[in-house]
C-alpha cells in the first residue's frame, strides 16, 4: 500500500474526527445522564427499556386508580358504619318500647323517632362518591333506593377497577345484599312490598291453610313428627285429653274423640283454650310433598317457652306427640323460633313471601326490619316490638359481614400498593441500568478522548507545518 501525504491527511482527519463525535456523544451522556442515545446505541437495551417505560406508565395508572377504589370503599366502610349505629339506636327504641311501663301514647313518639332513622338510612344508602352511588350496581347514576316506597331501583352487578397487571378490585356494594330486595318493576304490589302494611294479607280467606302467621317473637311449640299429607284425615284414633297450662293458674283440659283430626284439635284448643295459647297448622314440607304439623303459641306472645302440654289417651297413639312438658322429660314438641311457613318463607315466588310477619325477610333485610318495628310502635304492639329486638341484632351481624367484605378489599387495596411500589422501584432500577449513564465512566473516558484528540491536534499541526522544500533539503 502506497502510502501518501493524502492518505496520511485524510486518516488523520478521520480520527479527529471521530475523537469529536466520541467527545460529543461522552459531552450528551452526561449533560442528559442516559448511556442511549439513539436505538443504534444498543438495540437489545433499547427494546428493554420501551418495556420498562410502558410499565411504569401502567403503574402510574394503578396508583390513580388505587386511589380512586380506596375513597369508594372508605366511603362504603363509612356508610356501613353509620347504619350500624342507626340499627344499634333503633334496638335501644324497641327495648324501650318492649316494656310494659310505656304508654301506646310512649310508644307513638318511639315511631316516630324510628321513622326519622328510616330516613336517615335511605339517605345514607343512596350516599355518592364521584358522581356515582356507591350502593347501586351498573346504574350508578340513579339512587340506589326510592325514598318513597324504599325499592332497591339500581341491580345487584359489581363495578371493578383493575389495580394491578393481575388483580381487579370491587368498588360498589349493591344495597340487596342488607338494606333492600329488588322488585320487578311491572308487579302491581311493588310498592308494598317493603314498607308492608300491618298485617297485610294477601289472601281474603284468614283462614287459608298457605298464610304466613304471626310468630310468637321468641319461639312456638312444634310438633316433632307424625306428619300428615292431609290435615283432616284422622290423627288420633282413640282420643283422650289434652291438658294445656301456662301457670298453676291458667289451665285448660281439652276432650278429643276417637278419630279427630288435626283440624279438630287445632279448632278445639283455640276454642276452649284461645286465652292462654294460640294453635296453627302449617304445611312445612313442600306442595307437592306435603308435611303438616301443629304449632302452639302463647297469648300473650312471647311466652311460648312456658307452655306445658300433658296427654292423657286411652293407648300410645299420635295424641301422644303433643306433649310438651320438660321437667318430666316429656318433649315430643319442640320448641322452635322459625318454622317454615309459621314465620319464614325462603321462596320469593311465594305471594306470602313478602307479608309483614316473614321472619326470613325481616331479619335479612334493613329496612323491613325498622319499617316493622315502626308499625308495631305505631300499633301499640308489644310481641311485634320484641320481635323486632331480634331482627335487628340479625341486621347488625350482617352489617358486620359486609364491613368484613369491605375490609378485605380495603386490605388488598393496601397489599397491592406495596406491592406495586416495590415493583416500580424495581422497575425503574432496571430502567435505570439499561438507560442511564455512569457519571464517573463517562467523565473518564472524556478526558482520555480529550487527550487523544490534543495529541491528534499535535500530530496534525506538526504534519501540516511542513512544506516541500522541507523534503528537496
């Protein structure tokens, strides 16, 4: 290779030239304090860190987002909070209005105190957050509960938010799962259907073998077995007497002849004993597979558990079974505070699911719980007063599961955020190494380009300061 004074200029040139852009790259590092420049710079790295970007773009996001899904549920747990202390108010009225030192006139005055807690919990039920109401479902937009009727208008959907790459969080609590039920909205008896009239029936016939009874507010006398498709057939084929006592004085002896039925029985101890305790028959089975039994209640309410029944029959036959009488070891009664179709229908498909003495609904359901106790105020009612008592301790114990639903998710809104903040400190460490620049190395390899170039500039100065004659001497 010939090697000229071109050739020679021109690689000298090269090489301060290239010195110059290695300085000037070292100059933008570290005025910049990135090592990547430019995709060319390291395209491994490069698409390493478009990934670190886009997740920590993510994880801004969750921290907005994880903001927002703690302020719905704090406001949920807050609200919760408050209807726990309007149901815990509402029990010290009825304990009060269970007494028997109240006047109806006292007891008046309670209803209408309860009447101002009813309002307080539609209002606290249909309490927003953001624009949206935080005990509806889908239809955020629109109060949970009419303040009129009380009907849960919205639906029973979760809203979540996504506060992580792989976990979602709830932030509405539908108000059917406490406070209220839905109802269809063409159903000629939605209204009513919450805010129940006293004693609302919905058959004409009082007698009709299907209703839903008063329940005794503590419990009722249950017949164990001997159940009977059909309640006039025969049940007892010999007779005898049956011996009702509330106390040593108040006792009944009620005859029974051979071959009475159940129908019999029932109609013979209201008749003869009605002062002291109240008989029923109910069908605890099913329509289609029935099972009906006798259950005996006390007069007043309340009193069941004191009722002894003894049995005097010719032979051991069904008559036997409605002896209930403890100190002698005799319980073929049992005695029971829900009886299916006495006091509790599970079936909403039943009409008598809704009336105002099911002790299922009542005690499941917020509001049914303070209405009831509002018109057993209203009334003068004391067995439906301390009913009440009872649905209400039921209400709270839910109004605690449901808190424990929205500290679950207020606990998880907290795990994820330590977590997510471990990841984005993570993250951008990994960032960091991929994309930023080591001041020290940077600064370091600047002045040895800086010495490299001056003896670059050397070397071409001295190149240059010569002329042809230096080369003809």
């Amino acid at each position: 290779m010939k090697v000229t004074a071109r050739f020679f200029y021109e690689n000298l040139l090269r090489d301060l030239n290239n010195q110059i852009e290695a300085m000037f790259k070292s100059q933008k590092q570290l005025s910049t304090g990135k090592r990547i420049l430019s995709p060319g710079d390291d395209p491994v790295a490069i698409s390493r860190i478009v990934k670190y970007k886009s997740e920590l773009s993510a994880l801004t996001e969750y921290r907005r987002v994880i903001d927002t899904s703690k302020i719905f549920n704090s406001s949920i747990e807050k609200a919760i909070e408050d209807l726990k202390s309007i149901a815990i108010k509402a029990k010290q009225y009825a304990v009060q209005g269970s007494t028997d030192t109240l006047s109806a006139t006292d007891r008046l005055a309670l209803a209408k105190e309860i009447d101002i807690l009813i309002q307080r919990s539609i209002d606290t039920i249909n309490t927003k957050v953001s624009g949206r109401y935080i005990f509806a479902g889908f239809k955020g937009d629109t109060p949970a509960v009419n303040e009129s009727t009380g009907i849960y208008e919205s639906d029973i959907n979760l809203q979540y938010l996504d506060i992580s790459f792989f976990l979602d969080v709830a932030v509405n609590l539908p108000a059917t799962e406490f406070f209220t039920y839905q109802v269809e909205p063409n159903d000629p008896d939605r209204n009513i259907k919450v805010l129940t009239p006293y004693n609302y029936k919905f058959f004409d016939d009082l007698n009709d073998i299907n209703e839903v009874y008063d329940a005794d507010p503590l419990s009722a006398l249950l017949m164990k077995t001997a159940s009977l498709s059909n309640p006039n057939q025969s049940f007892t084929a010999n007779g005898g007497t049956i011996t009702i006592k509330m106390d040593d004085n108040q006792s009944v002896e009620i005859a029974i002849p051979a071959n009475a039925s159940l129908t019999y029985i029932r109609d013979a101890i209201n008749s003869q004993a009605g002062s002291i305790v109240k008989a029923w028959i109910v069908n605890i089975g099913t329509t289609a597979s029935a099972d009906y039994r006798l259950i005996i209640g006390s007069i007043p309410s309340g009193k069941s558990n004191m009722i002894r029944i003894n049995v005097s029959s010719a032979s051991a036959d069904n008559l036997n079974l409605l002896s209930y009488n403890p100190e002698a070891g005799i319980v073929h009664m049992s005695l029971e505070e829900n009886i299916p179709g006495y006091n509790y229908i599970t079936d909403p498909n039943n009409p008598n699911y809704y009336s105002f003495n099911n002790n299922y609904i009542n005690e499941n359901y917020y509001l049914r719980a303070l209405h009831f106790l509002k018109v057993a105020l209203e009334t003068n009612d004391q067995g439906r007063i301390q009913k009440a008592v009872d649905y209400l301790d039921k209400i709270t114990e839910n109004l605690f599961k449901q808190q424990s639903i929205i500290g679950a998710r207020l606990n998880k809104i907290e795990t994820i955020t330590d977590y997510n903040l471990e990841l984005e400190t993570n993250t951008k460490q990994a960032l960091s190494n991929d994309q930023d620049a080591d001041a020290l190395q940077v600064i370091s390899e600047l002045n040895q380009r800086m010495t490299v170039l001056q003896a670059l500039r050397v070397t071409l100065t001295d190149f240059f300061r010569s002329n042809l004659f230096d080369f003809l001497r």
